[in-house]
C-alpha cells in the first residue's frame, strides 16, 4: 500500500495538470494576416511575339497595360491598349524620337530584310491589302476580251 501511494505522488509531482486541474487547449490554431493577399490570378501580360517572328493578320503581338509600346507599321492597338498584326510579315522593334524622350514602337515588315522606321522616299510605300496580291499584277496588263 504504502508503495502504490508513493508511486501515485511521484506522478502527480511528475505531470503540470494534475495539480492546476484540466487545462483547456485551443481547438482552431491563430490565424495570422496576410499582406498581399496574391488573390487574382496573373493577367499574362507582355510580349507574345518577339522580333523577326512571323505573325498573320489578327496575331496578338503585345499585351500591355498602357502604352509601353506605340503601334506602328501594319499593327494596330485595341481597346485594352493589344497591339496586333494586320498584315503577315516579321515583327520590328524600334525607337523614334518623340518630344523630349523616345518611344517605343511595333511594326510589321512584309519582307524578312527590312528595317523599320520604313524610309519611303528611297524604296516607297510598303504595299500590302488584305486580299488583292499586287506584286502579281504587272505594269502592262493583258488586254482583255473585246465586248460586242
């Protein structure tokens, strides 16, 4: 007897809570704050085709938010400030002087070797329309079929 009482004192000395009776525990752990949240998804913003690429009419070439880069040759910029192919070519990058800085622009060439800006009075106007190949027709045209 005297043995199983010494054992039970040496365990209540041995425990915390025998002694302070049940002690309550939490049953949800703290949750803490967060500082930015990352609640959207990403927008998949930027370039989608990058210099020399080839693009077809309606190509995405750039996302942006604002205009990072200003529309230029056979490109034009939608509503959410996209900027798209009109005609199939490469792509070009390029810089122009504007009011005290540059600018940065996007065109599409219709020949690889091009550069752009396109100097128009040494190799003229860049011709591209949407259905009609004119480098197929030539300067003189067949005469055709003589009507009644």
């Amino acid at each position: 007897m005297s043995f199983s009482f010494l054992a039970r004192c040496c365990e209540t000395v041995r425990s915390p809570f025998s002694l302070l009776g049940s002690v309550r525990t939490a049953t949800k752990r703290a949750g803490g704050t967060v500082r930015n949240h990352g609640g959207s998804p990403g927008k998949r913003l930027g370039l989608k085709k990058f210099s020399d690429q080839h693009v077809i009419p309606g190509n995405i070439i750039v996302r942006q938010r604002g205009t990072q880069f200003h529309p230029g040759q056979n490109v034009r910029m939608g509503r959410d400030h996209t900027i798209y192919a009109t005609a199939p070519g490469f792509v070009r990058f390029y810089k122009q002087k504007w009011l005290r800085g540059d600018r940065k622009f996007i065109g599409v060439v219709l020949h690889r070797g091009e550069k752009l800006p396109r100097d128009e009075t040494s190799l003229g106007r860049s011709r591209y329309f949407g259905l009609v190949d004119l480098t197929a027709f030539t300067k003189n045209r067949p005469s055709s079929q003589t009507s009644a």
